[in-house]
C-alpha cells in the first residue's frame, strides 16, 4: 500500500521560512517550515488560535 502523499519523496528535512505573528501584539505564535519534498507546514509554539499575520524570513547574507 501506498503512503497518501502528494510527493515520491519522503520528508527528511525541514527549514524555516516564515513567522506566524500575533496580530495585535506582534508576538511569535508559530513558525512556517518548508520540507526538502516542497511542501509547507505550520507549527505552533502554542494552541494560538487568534488572528495571525505570516512573515516571510529573508536570509541574511
């Protein structure tokens, strides 16, 4: 039987691409990660539900 995934590839790598902020405060609830297959995932540092604003983190050089 097949995994149900959209990719061939099996995700073994994640890196952070963005902030999930508050959007009153500004405060960090979550990170936005990108998986080495391409695909995109949320992860909370708490069970936030509010209303949230998304940053994209720009690599520094």
């Amino acid at each position: 039987m097949e995994r149900a995934t959209h990719c061939d590839e099996d995700r073994l790598e994640a890196k952070a691409i963005g902030r999930i902020l508050d959007r009153h405060s500004g405060k960090v609830v979550g990170w936005i990660y990108e998986w080495n297959t391409g695909e995109r995932s949320r992860m909370w540092i708490t069970n936030y539900r509010g209303r949230v604003v998304y940053e994209e983190i720009t690599p520094t050089q």
